[in-house]
C-alpha cells in the first residue's frame, strides 16, 4: 500500500499558511490469522532528479 500526505502549518490567528511538506509512505502488509498487521513502514521525502534536492513545496 502506498500514499503521498501533505502536512501544512497556518497561523491561529489568521489561518495564513507558514509552510508544508509532501511526504510518500509505503507500508508492506502481512495477513496474521483474520488481522492485517504493518510488517514494513518507508517514509521518503520526493526528490527532484536533477538537482537531487527535497521537493519541500509540493501543492
């Protein structure tokens, strides 16, 4: 299973947004009895291929 989350900050008082990260998570699945159970977690920021930097500011 895999996903991408956007985690955002904003200001209490006005609702500004201060700054925002996109972070993919992959997760390996094990079914034990009727139960699945997380048997890997991998979180990764993405990158950008050419500079080889974080990609801080996606969306």
């Amino acid at each position: 299973m895999h996903c991408e989350v956007v985690f955002a900050a904003y200001t209490k008082e006005s609702g500004e947004k201060l700054r925002q990260i996109a972070n993919r998570f992959t997760f390996g699945l094990k079914k034990i009895g009727e139960s699945w159970v997380i048997a890997h977690q991998h979180s990764s920021l993405p990158i950008d291929m050419n500079t080889g930097k974080g990609m801080f500011h996606l969306r």
